[in-house]
C-alpha cells in the first residue's frame, strides 16, 4: 500500500512539473467553435478549432483544427475517428503536432 501512495504521489508531481503556464492572475481568452453535419441517421461529420490568447490575452500562443467521423452504434454508445493538428508556440515560433485520436 506504501509503495502505491508513493507511486500516485511520483506520477502527480510529475505531471505538474512540465505543466507550462502564464504567471498567476493573467486574462486569457480561450475560443472553440465546433460543428456537426449529419450524413444519414447514424453517422455524423465533425470538425472543431480552437484558439487561444495568454499574457492578458495579448500573446497568440495555441490554435488547432479537429476533424473526423462519429458513428452511433446506439442511444448509449458512439464510436468515433478523429484527427487534430495543434500548432503551439514554443518560444517565438510555432511547433506543429498531429494527434489521431
């Protein structure tokens, strides 16, 4: 038990070790606009972009596109195929990322 409290505890200070933030009490405006056009009963097309503003909202610092395919196989379950393309910047240029999920 000793060894999974002191696992939990690792994993947590890890995970807030590499998290990058503007410093505390900065105005950021975070905007998503999603989509959804249905192509028959069953099966939908998705897409969602983001951008987002940091440094009291006066630095451009993330933007991404989203796009895929959901399926409602029924009322409770919906299987989905997406694809995102996230450019963030790192420094003074933007480092671009590919994420299926």
């Amino acid at each position: 038990m000793k060894i999974l409290k002191f696992t939990m505890v690792w994993l947590a200070l890890m995970i807030c070790a590499s998290a990058y933030a503007y410093d505390d009490g900065d105005f950021q405006v975070w905007n998503t606009q999603n989509q959804e056009f249905k192509v028959n009963k069953d099966l939908k097309v998705t897409s969602e972009e983001e951008f987002r503003w940091g440094d009291d909202a006066g630095d451009f610092y993330y933007q991404h596109y989203d796009a895929g395919l959901l399926y409602s196989a029924n009322e409770h379950l919906d299987l989905g195929i997406n694809y995102r393309q996230v450019y963030e910047k790192k420094g003074a240029d933007f480092k671009e990322e590919n994420r299926p999920h």
